[in-house]
C-alpha cells in the first residue's frame, strides 16, 4: 500500500510539472511513448494531452488543460473521468502559483525513477509471457531492444540545439529562491538560487542562527518549502521559541527594545524604543503559525519541517535519508538549512579530522546538486576574527577547502559599538558566478529582540 500510494504521488507530481512547466515538459514531451510513462490509464491520458500540447504550441497547456478535458470528456469513460476531473480539481486553477512551486530538475529526477520502474515493470510483464509461451526467441527480442528512458537535462545534452536546456539554464537556475528588500536583496540575488550551497562565516554569537532562521521564514513567506535541521546547538523548545519569536514578532519577555524604523545613512539607524503587550506566550505563537498557514501553506502541506539532533548524531547522509523519507510522503524541500555544518557527525568517521571536515562539505555541496535546491549553513570563524574589521579568506577554522566547496560564503561583520546599535555588515567572503569586492559591505539594522535581523540595509 505505502509504494503504491508513493507511486500515486510521483504521477501526480509530474503530471502537474507537465501541465504548467516548460522545462519538464520540454524534456519528457522528445521521450515519450506511445501507450504512455505512467502507470494509470488516466495518467497517461492527460500526459498525452501535454506533449500533443506541446509538439503543436511549444509551451504547456496550463489551464488549457481545462479545455483539453472537458472536449475529451462527453464520450470518455465514466471512472476515467472521474479520476481526471478529480486530479484537475486539486490543481485549484492556479497554474501560475504551481508553476512556481515546480523544482524541474528534482521532478525530471523523479520522473527518470518512474518512467523506468512502469517500462521495467511492463518489460517483466512480456517477458513472462513469451516464457510461459515458449516464445523465447520474441523474449529475447524484446529484451535486446529495451531501452532505459532518461529525461534529466543533464543527459547527453545536445548543448548547441537543445533550447529547453539553455533556456532553463538562464532563468530558473538564476532565479533567487529567497528575496531580501532593499540593498541587501541584490546582495544575496546572485547567491540564494537552486543547486548552491551558501554558507554563513562568523564568529561565536554573532546571530549565525537568527540569520538562518530569518532566511527559513521568508523562505515560507515566499511559499518555498523548508527543510530545518539544528544539529546540536540548540534543543527543540529552544529553536521553538526563536521560530515563534519570528513569526509573532514579539519578544518572548514584556521588556522594552529598540526598534530601527529608518536609516538614510549605512550604520546610522533612526531607533524607536517599543513595549511589547506582554511576554510572548505559546498561544500567541500558535496564533502566529496559523495565520502564516492560512496565507501561505502549499495545498495542505507543511511549509516547514524542524528536524533537531543532538551534537554529532547526524552527519550529511544521515540527512539525505530523512529527506528520503520525507520524499515517500510526497513532501520535497526547495531549501535545506542546517545549523550548523562545524557539528554535523562526520560522514567518514575514519579519516583525519581535516578529511572529515572536507568530506561533509563536499557531502553538502552534492546533496544541493543532487535534490536541485538551495542548502544553506553557518561556520565558525577563526580566532583572528575577532579583531578583524571585514572578514576574509584567511578567517576559516579548521580546513580552508570549505571556501572550494560553496557556491557562496558570507561574513557577519559587526564592532561592540555596532552590535549596540543592532547593525551589522554583510560582505562575501567567496562567491561564485558573480564578481565581488570583499570589502563592498551591505549594512544591516535588525531586532533581535523579535528575531529579524534585516529590517533594513544600505551600501
């Protein structure tokens, strides 16, 4: 029952990538066989549906699908029907929205899984029959014409002719998985995209942990799904109490703070003083978490899950299996945040403690090209960091090859006068696929009092 219901999910994760995704569609519309990929007779009608779509108008239906059925559907089988209506009324006219929420690479993934278990499955079905026939020679026939189906955009690309790829390459690979305002939004806009792994450098309690937390809630407000783990820093109630920080935007005690409403200039915030209406209690953040449900949850599921591990109980691949798991419920993360990679078990318990660290950066770096999406984490600066003015290259701990694994590395800057004034400066540290200046800061005024670090920046 469970792999089947599996299998349900995956149909209906790519059928729907179909209907409104140019890039999946475009790489399983050139694939697709006649008697279809999937496993259900619907399922391989409505594909069909999509790649004649697409073979005639180069595009996805989208709500074209609509038409498509309803002409279909007056002389079309009853149960059919039924299933096709059911499955086109979960999509809640808003292909748009879906579209957004499609992580192609990780579908076209999903659908190289699915589409070679149904032909292996059908293959099995022939063949046991032509055996139970004695027709081995036609047994032997088809098995020497079975072909494995690939539709990922990374096989045997044709670079110069194949425009879906190229066209995929320029716009959904560059686009930001989470949006700042202000200058910090073209500072992190090259950075915070799929298949990258940022990381954050910067000394002890310098807010590595509110700043990944921040990222996770916009990451929600945004409607990107997020995966959370704490591994070790921090137990369950305590990373609870700093999500519920963020969401209801109170302190969790009644105390006054400073609250930055303006800064014309970098590092020179306008601070009003504010009283909260009480400490925050877990009502007031249950109320917080339904009112971010109500308005941005995606189709019933959760926006975010929270894993939390002690200490060195869980390495990368330790990861990657709840992530599976998590999979097998039909639930997949656009971002995967972890704080913080320093205190992940190693994934290679018998090397060199530098050989450790270097194998669970490289393990980092493949689970965000593996699960097409953005993985984000924080290390430990080294002692030097402390008197450093901007952070640099020469402010890693423990192995430099960190710095050869990240797409990105971003410094948390900040002088006792500063932190006094809840402003902090943001420079790259190391950054690819865009040009930077280690000493080109983003000033940053924030609260932590109400668990926002960026409420306003200026270069």
């Amino acid at each position: 029952m469970k792999i089947e219901k599996r299998h349900g999910s995956d149909e209906r994760r790519i059928l729907t990538a179909m209907i409104v995704n140019q890039t999946v569609l475009s790489r399983v519309a050139p694939k697709w066989e006649k008697g279809g990929l999937f496993q259900s007779a619907w399922g391989n009608l409505v594909g069909e549906w999509c790649v004649d779509f697409y073979d005639r108008y180069e595009e996805p239906p989208g709500k074209s699908i609509e038409g498509l059925f309803e002409a279909w559907a007056e002389g079309g089988d009853k149960e059919t029907v039924k299933l096709v209506e059911s499955f086109l009324s979960s999509l809640s006219d808003e292909y748009d929205r879906l579209n957004e929420e499609v992580n192609p690479e990780f579908v076209l993934d999903c659908a190289n899984r699915h589409f070679n278990k149904v032909k292996l499955s059908r293959l099995r079905d022939a063949l046991e029959g032509y055996i139970d026939n004695g027709e081995l020679d036609k047994a032997q026939k088809k098995l020497d014409t079975w072909n494995r189906i690939d539709v990922s955009a990374s096989a045997g690309v044709d670079l110069f002719n194949d425009a879906s790829v190229l066209q995929s390459s320029f716009v959904e690979a560059t686009e930001p998985l989470i949006t700042y305002t202000g200058d910090l939004g073209p500072f992190f806009e090259p950075a915070l995209t799929r298949d990258s792994l940022v990381s954050i450098l910067a000394s002890e309690k310098k807010g590595k942990t509110h700043w990944l937390i921040d990222m996770a809630f916009r990451a929600v407000q945004q409607r990107r799904k997020v995966a959370f783990f704490a591994v070790g820093d921090m137990s369950l109630a305590q990373m609870n109490r700093r999500f519920a920080v963020r969401a209801a935007r109170r302190p969790l005690k009644d105390n006054p703070y400073l609250y930055p409403v303006s800064m014309d200039e970098p590092g020179e915030p306008e601070l009003e003083e504010r009283t909260p209406d009480g400490p925050l209690d877990w009502r007031d953040a249950h109320k917080a978490y339904s009112k971010i449900l109500n308005k941005y949850a995606l189709d019933g599921k959760p926006p975010l899950k929270l894993s939390v591990h002690p200490n060195s109980t869980i390495s990368v691949h330790g990861i990657a299996a709840e992530l599976d798991a998590w999979e097998r419920q039909g639930w997949n993360a656009d971002i995967i945040v972890i704080d913080y990679a320093d205190i992940l078990a190693p994934v290679n318990g018998s090397a060199e403690t530098r050989d450790q660290i270097n194998a669970t950066w490289k393990a980092l770096r493949a689970l965000s090209q593996s699960r097409h999406c953005l993985v984000l984490t924080a290390t430990q600066a080294d002692a030097a960091s402390y008197k450093a003015e901007v952070i640099g290259m020469s402010n890693f701990s423990e192995d430099k090859r960190k710095l050869a694994h990240v797409n990105g590395m971003f410094g948390l800057n900040q002088t006792s006068e500063e932190k006094q004034r809840g402003v902090m400066r943001l420079s790259w540290v190391v950054l690819r696929e865009s040009e930077f200046s280690n000493n080109q800061c983003v000033t940053v005024a924030g609260c932590l009092a109400v668990g926002n670090p960026a409420i306003l920046s200026k270069r």
